[in-house]
C-alpha cells in the first residue's frame, strides 16, 4: 500500500485512510495554526493534485479532497499611488534614490530587475530600457544574478519621455562608470538590498509621510505603474510585454476600467456619434449652417 507523508500534520498516513474528514480537520488545523487562507488554499491545491494522481495511479478509488471552495482565495487587492504620490515620495528619498521610485512606478519593472540595469542597457538615445538580467537574493547568501523569471522577462520598454530625461541625470550622478556599471546602487557602491533600502530610506514613515496606506510596499509601485499603463489604452498584449508576463491572467488584473478612462472613452464615442450623423445629415459634406 502506498504510504507517503503528504504536507505539514498529515504525517505518514496509509492513501486509502485519508478521507474528506480527514482533509477537513487538516484544513481546520493549518488555519488554527496561524497559517494564511492564501497559504492553505494553495496547500489544499498541492494535496487535491497529489491525490488527483493517486486516482490516476489506481491507488485510490476516488480524490478525498472534496472540500467546496477549499482551494479558492482571492487575495485583496494591492494598493497603488497616485501620480502625485509617487512624486512626493521620490522627493523624499536620498538623491540616488529618487529616480528609482519613478522607475519602478512609470515602468513596472520588478525590484530585482531594476537592481539589476546596467548602463548598457539603457539607450537614451531612442528613450529605451532593455531587461535583461535580474539580481535575487536567496535566504542564504548573496545576491545572484540571472536572467528574468521567465523567457517573457526579457524584454524592451520605451521609456515615457519625462522619465528618459530623470534617467539620464541619474546615470550621470550616481550610476557605476562603465558600460557594466550599475544604474542604481547603495551608498558605498554596492548592488541594493531590500532590506538596507528599506533602513536607509526609512520607507515606512516615508510611505505614511505622503498619504499611503499602512503596508505599502516598494513593490507595489510596479501595481501603480501596471494601472498606469492599462489606463494609458494598453492592450492586453501590450500590458503583458511591458509587465513581462508570458500569460493574459495577470495582465486582465489591470483591465479594469478606471472612472478616468471609461469618460475618455465616452467622450470618444461621443465624437464619432456626432461626426457620424453630421456625414449622414450632409451627404454632399456642406454645412447647412454655413450656408444659411
């Protein structure tokens, strides 16, 4: 008989002893225990898999894992700044981190791709920021680099022309010499850490100084900079090149309409009704007003 250990407090269990009670005081026992109704539902997804292929294997009849809704969590929203915002808090940081602020919000770039530009890989010249590379820090050791999280990672942004202009000065102040120098580095030249970021630049009352809620985090400012871009009239499939993702799901997060966008896109339609319907009442293309 098959006989694994499957998960934390299941132990080593015979497969046809587990039944749906025992996947729901399993259940019960995570969330007791402190763990998150997100990290359940994803630990509930990993056992329903696992058994799924037991069924498959014919070591089971059936999936015990028949839980309504068990698998189901929908985490709440991030919070995002605004323009002004975002501004403010550059304002606030050290000099050599202003321009970071505005990096991650005007492109969305992930804080281990930013950490990780180059010079080469910034052409102001033609307004461009090409992802190449990312830096991530392991619990244990130091900073690795290597290349995105995903082949759709690799990538080229144009950059909005205001923040090509803050780049460029940027580079000129702060950024390692050398076509390998680092654009944004630490104080003493290193390649950034989270955590001193967050000491150095004192980010929490910082975030609270300018108006922003309890828990807002650096990278929540690729969330402002994603709304940015799908208010701006981007596509699915453009979101999705500048976000670096290979999938539609998290580009549609973005897709929802904003009160801002949806008049602009009113008073769009509101045009193209008039325009319409003044062809079809002029057909030759006179202006009756005119003429009377």
């Amino acid at each position: 008989m098959w006989r694994r250990h499957i998960g934390p407090y299941l132990g080593r269990i015979e497969l046809a002893e587990i039944s749906t009670d025992t996947i729901r005081s399993w259940r019960a026992t995570l969330l007791r225990d402190g763990r998150s109704q997100d990290r359940t539902a994803k630990a509930y997804r990993l056992l329903r898999a696992v058994l799924n292929t037991a069924v498959d294997d014919g070591k089971i009849k059936r999936n015990p894992c028949r839980i309504k809704g068990a698998g189901d969590y929908r985490a709440a929203e991030r919070p995002t700044a605004t323009v002004a915002q975002v501004y403010a808090l550059a304002e606030r940081m050290p000099g050599r981190f202003r321009v970071l602020v505005l990096a991650a919000a005007f492109t969305g770039l992930r804080w281990g791709e930013l950490i990780a530009l180059r010079r080469c890989d910034v052409d102001l010249t033609g307004a461009v920021l090409h992802v190449r590379r990312r830096l991530a820090q392991p619990r244990r050791g130091g900073l690795q680099e290597g290349p995105p999280k995903s082949q759709a990672g690799v990538r080229s942004l144009a950059l909005p022309g205001i923040l090509a202009d803050e780049l460029g000065q940027h580079i000129e102040q702060y950024a390692e010499p050398g076509p390998e120098g680092l654009v944004f580095r630490g104080p003493k030249g290193a390649a950034l850490r989270r955590s001193n970021f967050g000491r150095s630049t004192k980010w929490t009352t910082m975030v609270a100084a300018v108006g922003l809620p309890v828990g807002f985090h650096f990278h929540d400012l690729r969330h402002t900079g994603n709304q940015l871009t799908a208010a701006s009239g981007a596509t699915t499939r453009e979101l999705m090149h500048r976000m670096g993702h290979g999938s539609m799901r998290a580009a549609l997060i973005y897709q929802h309409a904003t009160s801002a966008r949806d008049r602009s896109i009113a008073t769009a339609l509101n045009a193209l009704v008039a325009a319409d319907r003044q062809t079809a009442s002029n057909p030759d293309g006179t202006n009756k007003q005119a003429i009377e």
